[in-house]
C-alpha cells in the first residue's frame, strides 16, 4: 500500500500519562492532534509502573492482616496465595484503564494511532508503515526504559516491567538496587511469602532521601522474609540447571531462582530517526527549558524521557502547562515546586518538602521534630511495625519545610502536608490544630520534642 503524507498542529510521541493529558487539552483547546504509542496506551504507570504495583502492593500485605486479624479474635482457614489469579485481575483492571485512556483520547478529538513514530526531521514524523505527518510542533513523551548495569550474565536478569508477567511466583529473588523500585518490590516479594535479598552497592538506602527516613525503613524493611545487604554489588551472572548464581564483590555467591535489577530508568529515544540529533544531557535525558523546549524549537519534551522530575503527577503536571502555554496561550501559570513523593515499600515512606540535610544548607538554623511508635493497630498483635514522622521547621520564621513519614498511611498523610507546605503553615498553626484521637495524624498536632541544628 502507498505510504501518505498528512498534517496535524501537534505530534505526540508516546501515550502514558504525560503525552495522553498533553494530547487531550491540546485537541480540546481546537488543535488538530495526533498521538503514537507503540505499546499499549497508558504508559509505564498503567501498564508496567504505578498501578500494577499498588495492586501487587496491596495484594502482599494481607499476609500480614491475617496474622493481625487472628489478634483481634477472628480466625481463618489456612490461607492460599493465587498468584494467577491476581495476576489475571490485575490484567483485567489495566486493561480497562487503557480502553478509557483510548476513549478519553478519542472523545477529546485527537488521532489515536497504534504504531511507533519516528522524528525524522525537525517537523516530520514517521509511522512504522512509512505514512508521514508534516508536524507544527511535536511533543515527545516517550518516558524510560529499565537500565541494566554492565556485567556478565546481564541477560539472565529482569526488571520490575518483566515481574508482572512471571508464570509463577519463584521461591527466592534477589533484588539489586537501593530506589523505589527496589524497596517496593522486596516489600511486595516477601509480603507474598517468597525470600527475598536486596543487595545495594551504597551504604544507606534511599540515599536522596532524609537520613532518618533511610535509617528507619532499614531497620524495618527486614524480616525473616527480607534481607538487605549494604555495600554490596553484583558483579557476575551464571545459570546453572534452572538457578541462577550471583556473584558478589567480596566473591561469595548466591543462588537464587530470579534476579531483578531495580537499578533506574534510562530515557527512551526510540523516537529519534537516523538523521536527526537532539541534544541530551550526561545521563542520556533530553535536554528541556522551562518550556519543555528542546534544542530544536518546535520539538518538546516531558516526563520521564527529559531531564527533569520522573514522577507520574509531575509527567501530568508539565502536559498542562505545555498545553496551556502552547494551545491556550494561558498565562495563569501552574508552578511545579513542593513535589510530594511516596514509596508504597512495607512500610510505605511519604515525603514532602525539604530533607533535614538540604534545610540545614537552605536556612542554615532548623528545628526539627521526630515521634517514633507503635501503631494502636499492631498493639493486640505481635507484629512489631513502628511509625516514624519527622518535621523540619525553619528556625527563623517557624514555617514547616519539610515532612517525612514512615509507616501505615505515609502517602495520604504526605498528599494533605503538601498542602500545609505550600500554604506555608507554622508549627504553631499545627500546635493550634486540635487532634483527632485516637489517629496516627495526631501525632503531628502535639510533636513537643525539638532539636535545633545549625550549620
Ligand atoms: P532509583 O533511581 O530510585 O534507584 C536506582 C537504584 O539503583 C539506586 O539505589 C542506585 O544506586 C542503583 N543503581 C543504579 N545503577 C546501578 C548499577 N549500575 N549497579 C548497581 N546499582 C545501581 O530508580 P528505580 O529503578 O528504583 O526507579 C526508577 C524511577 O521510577 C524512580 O527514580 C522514580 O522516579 C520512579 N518510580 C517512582 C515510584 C513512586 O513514585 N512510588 C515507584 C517506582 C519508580 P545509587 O543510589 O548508588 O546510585
């Protein structure tokens, strides 16, 4: 069939959350749009990322409720883990949430195509059948891939993509990495029953995070299921009759039935053609202004694949403003400051606002508050699962500048104290609060006990 050439005021490249928000506002404001996606629409969090982990997440901690449950006078039969079945359901609920992104797509007006699409010059896009679009502006969205150190026997381990598709649930993994994803998935793996071993090369986990947010999930994070090994790094890969051997940096070994690397996210530029050239930085992101702009000017980028924040909310956040500005030509600007982050590990970890490390560099006198304690909910139980939640005032003005949370809860605790960070709330207006009892929130309102540092 003959390869045709078209035109549209807006290519996006990439369907996740950033390229499908920026696509449906730009076709709503009139804009004759045209979105690829060469996977499945919905991106890394629908697909392999956010959602088909929260729902592993949750699937893993009720092995953990049961026990508590049994504390609270109710008994069950021995209780059966399906690792099919969940894996069925969690198929069915991403695949429902594609079809809605698709329908909200095409409701909005724009031109949905399943297919990869190639830059091949600065205003022409090609679809894998050879048609070509004559592009005003083109916005890629393409988000990142899994990274892979370089060691022998690479090509034995997975990533976290791969894990939602396992036939079965293997009986030990090793997990390499200190991130997000690491965390989340030794949480999940050992929460199902299945011994897991986290090996991580640094000597504090999370280690852009607040200190005692890396000390606290340390300690907690281990069980008899889960193991963490500091300092510590894979260094080869060998399968033997249906194991896998790790070999470590001190030259002991470990043998196990999966490895899965959790060792970051590299770009994805898929989309750039043999002849085209956009300019990235060290790491391998597109380089962008603070109007998603790249080194050539009708060319954007946002999300994961450029060198920004990689967080589902702020891939949201950068396709209103670039739909805004471009298609809009709204000059009600949304700022991107104040991200709030969560690591839905067990226990899940919520942040806000600045580390106890960056305030002190910020505002160089800080106060800071910390409670550590036993959930009521584990008290009947001998489940030993502590809260930990630290404040960081500013000295000077008593303004709150930074929260952090570990435990039960953490992520929606952390949403509502983004907003008293952003409102610029005192630790006085906090004191003023009335607590709500009995809640792990109110621990928040009656913190008294204050260190000060200065740098
Ligand atoms: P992270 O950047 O969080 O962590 C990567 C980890 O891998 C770090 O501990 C890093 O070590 C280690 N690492 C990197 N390269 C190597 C290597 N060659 N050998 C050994 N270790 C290595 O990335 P993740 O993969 O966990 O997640 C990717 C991104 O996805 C996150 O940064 C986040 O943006 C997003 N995400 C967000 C989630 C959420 O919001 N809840 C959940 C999951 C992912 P070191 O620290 O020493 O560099």
């Amino acid at each position: 069939m003959k390869s045709s050439t078209k035109e549209c005021d807006l290519f996006v490249i990439g369907a996740g959350s950033g390229g499908v928000r920026a696509a449906r506002l730009a076709a709503q404001s009139g804009a004759n749009v045209v979105i690829a996606e060469k996977y499945r629409i919905g991106g890394t969090c629908v697909i392999r990322g956010c959602i088909p982990k929260k729902l592993l997440s949750y699937s893993s901690k009720f092995s953990k409720h049961n026990i508590i449950a049994q504390s609270y006078g109710w008994s069950f039969d021995e209780p059966r883990f399906s690792w099919n079945r969940l894996i069925e359901n969690k198929n069915k609920e991403i695949q429902r949430l594609s079809n809605i992104y698709k329908t909200n797509l095409e409701k909005s007006g724009a031109n949905v195509i399943e297919s990869e699409a190639k830059i091949i010059d600065r205003d022409t896009v090609e679809l894998s059948n050879g048609d070509q679009f004559k592009c005003k502006k083109i916005l890629i969205a393409t988000g990142a891939k899994p990274n892979f150190p370089n060691i022998t026997g690479i090509e034995y381990g997975i990533s976290s993509d791969d894990f939602f598709e396992l036939d079965k649930l293997p009986e030990n993994v090793v997990i390499v990495g200190g991130g997000y994803i690491a965390l989340e998935f030794a949480s999940i793996i050992s929460g199902f029953g299945t011994m897991c071993e986290l090996i991580y090369r640094g000597d504090r986990l999370l280690k852009n995070f607040d200190v005692d947010i890396s000390n606290n999930i340390y300690e907690q994070i281990q069980s008899d299921k889960c193991k963490v090994r500091l300092n510590t790094d894979i260094t080869k890969l060998d399968l033997h009759d249906g194991k896998y051997t790790a070999t470590l940096n001190d030259g002991s070994t470990i043998s196990t039935d999966l490895v899965l690397f959790a060792t970051g996210r590299n770009s994805d530029l898929s989309f750039l053609g043999d002849k085209i050239e956009i300019e990235t930085d060290a790491n391998g992101r597109v380089k962008v202004d603070s109007q998603f702009q790249t080194s050539i000017s009708n060319i954007y980028a946002i999300g994961d694949v450029a060198n920004n924040h990689h967080l589902t909310p702020v891939a949201i956040r950068e396709a209103m403003i670039f739909a805004r500005e471009q298609f809009e030509k709204d000059t009600d600007k949304f700022i991107i400051e104040n991200i709030p982050t969560a690591i839905f590990s067990n226990p899940e970890i919520g942040t806000i606002g600045l580390s106890e490390q960056d305030a002190l560099q910020k505002y160089k006198k800080i106060d800071i508050y910390t409670s550590s304690f036993r959930p009521l909910y584990y008290t009947l139980s001998d489940v030993n699962k502590r809260t930990f939640i630290k404040l960081i005032i500013d000295h000077k003005t008593q303004v709150l500048i930074g929260f952090h949370m570990m435990g039960d809860d953490s992520a929606e605790l952390t949403q509502i104290m983004s907003t008293l960070i952003n409102k610029k709330a005192s630790k006085t207006d906090l004191d003023n609060t009335i607590p709500l009892h009995p809640s792990t929130s109110e621990e928040i309102m009656t913190m008294r006990n204050k260190v000060t540092k200065e740098l």
